[in-house]
C-alpha cells in the first residue's frame, strides 16, 4: 500500500467491490500499533510496524481484509516468531478443507544469515501445517529476485535464491508463474520496475486450482507503487448463519372459513371483557388507544388461531463460491 492504510480505505473499498474480492492482503500498511482498519462490512485482523530487528525505521506492517459472512479466525502466535519479517496469519473454514492465509511483508535489506533463519521458521510452520491436512496461502512483498524472472544477474539477491530453493525443496508453487502474469512486473516507479510481491501456495490434500493476474495497467488505482495482484481460488467458503427476523405474514383467502374467525373472534373478546360498554368506558378515561391495541391484538390473535397469520423465518447456511 506504501502510505498510511487509514488514508485508502475509500480506494480499497472501491478496488474489492470493483474486482468483487472476498478477502484482501494488504502490506506496508504503516498504521501505528494502536490504529484498526474499520470498514462496514469487513472484517480486519492486522500486524502493524514493530521496528523489530535490524529494520528499525517505521516500516510496513500487513493486515488481512475478508468480507463478514466469510467464517475466518486468526490463527495467534505467529507473527512473535520471526525476528525481521511482519506476518499475519488467519484459517478460512471451506467446505472440504481448511486454508491458511499469511500476509508477508519482508523489508528490503539483505542478511543472508537473517533471511536463512527466516525461511527456516516459514519451512517449519507450513510443513506442520500441511501435515494437518490443510493448504497455505503465503501472499505479501517479500523483496525477493528470482534469477529466472530476470536476463541481468544483478537484479538477484541471495534472498530470492533462498526461498526458490525452499520452494523446489518442499513442492512449493509460485503463482507469479501461472498463465498471462507469468513473470510480470509487480512494482514500478517511473522508468524503475521489479517483480518483488508474490504468491506461494502448497497445496494440502484438495489441491488448489488457482489464477494469478497482475493489474500492470494500473486499472485499479489504490495509489500505490505496487500493482494491484488479484488471485481466485476454487474455493467453498463456509459463511455465517444468516436467520431472517421473524415476521408476519397474511395467508387469507376468500374460502376462509369466516365464521369460525367471528366464533374464535368472539370467545376472545369475551375473555378480556371487551363489549360496547368496555369501549364507551375508555373514551372516559382517555385509555381509548389502549383499548384499540388490545382490540386489534385480539383480531391478529384469533387470525392465528386459524392459520391465517403466521411466523414466517429462513435459517440456512449458504455456501460461497
């Protein structure tokens, strides 16, 4: 994002309806440790700048945007195991498997030993986690070359080559390789571009079908010196429970047995007094407003009795594509 996040929403919003996104990734948020994204609709889980290892400038911080109906939760005590890279970490319930969604946003300079570390902690927890069966969705800028996304071997540096040999390792896919986008530029300033933001997915049992799509026209404009990178994923979301208010419906029709309405109509009457005299009554006592409510309680309540009035009430859980 590169800039405060607070300061984007309206443009984030913008984009995630434009490209009817379900869940956003965002990284180099730069909000303070105290500010929360807050957006009608969505839910944010973030992790903020902590000027935590050898970066210590007010640096990026990442947070994670998912629609409300979506069930999520995050998954805690993560992030506090790296030493120089912002994470945040949160499970998507879908309706054969489970996915794990990471943020990643790894500063720009260069420890070979740091970045060794690194991997190692991101090696160990994705294989623990695919060994529970689920799938992992690592997305952010990770500040990485590849040697074969570029002809001139001065645009590698000794990260890139790291986490392609972890990749190759453990059967790790790069979604910047798929399709159309395949080695396409992820951030440019004026003549200057590079592809540094990327997806990593290793799929668990139900492998993943996934498109990986950069907006190099910056059709999608959310000011930022970073492309737009949209991703689908053959996916089922479970969603919440949606439960309608219960409401109440007419059901009259004109062989409705009317009489049987005026007898039941009739018997309730009678058992809270009301007549003509209950009602001249009223209009002496200024309760005549209480009488009618009564009255008309009274009407809707035989009109039950018969069948003619009742709740009505959906209760289901949708599946999302």
């Amino acid at each position: 994002i590169r800039g405060s996040t607070i300061n984007k929403q309206a443009e984030i919003v913008e984009a995630a309806e434009f490209t009817k996104s379900d869940i956003i990734i965002l990284s180099e948020t730069k909000l303070a440790s105290d500010e929360q994204v807050k957006l009608n609709g969505w839910n944010w889980w973030g992790g903020n700048s902590l000027n935590k290892g050898d970066y210590k400038i007010n640096r990026g911080g990442v947070g994670i945007l998912a629609r409300d109906h979506l069930l999520i939760q995050e998954i805690p005590d993560i992030e506090s195991q790296f030493s120089n890279i912002d994470t945040k970490w949160v499970q998507v319930n879908t309706k054969k498997s489970l996915l794990v969604i990471a943020a990643i946003y790894w500063p720009p300079y260069n420890n070979k030993m740091n970045d060794k570390q690194e991997i190692e902690k991101l090696q160990s927890i994705v294989l623990k986690m695919h060994s529970e069966g689920k799938s992992v969705l690592l997305l952010g800028d990770f500040n990485a070359h590849f040697a074969k996304h570029y002809r001139h071997l001065n645009r590698v540096n000794p990260r890139g080559e790291l986490i392609l040999d972890w990749c190759n390792q453990d059967g790790i896919n790069i979604l910047n390789d798929l399709g159309q986008s395949k080695a396409q530029w992820t951030w440019q300033r004026n003549q200057l571009h590079s592809i540094i933001d990327y997806g990593l997915v290793k799929a668990g049992p139900d492998k993943l079908n996934c498109s990986f799509k950069v907006d190099r026209n910056k059709l999608i404009d959310i000011n930022s010196d970073h492309n737009w990178i949209e991703i689908r994923v053959n996916l089922k979301p479970m969603v919440l429970k949606r439960t309608a208010q219960k409401r109440l419906k007419w059901s009259i029709s004109q062989k409705s047995n009317w009489e049987g309405y005026r007898t039941e109509l009739e018997r309730l009457f009678n058992e809270h007094n009301i007549c003509p005299q209950t009602v001249s009554d009223s209009l002496n006592k200024d309760g005549l407003d209480h009488t009618l409510e009564t009255v008309q309680t009274l009407m809707l309540n035989a009109a039950k009795n018969k069948n003619w009035y009742q709740n009505v009430s959906t209760q289901k859980v949708r599946q999302k594509e």
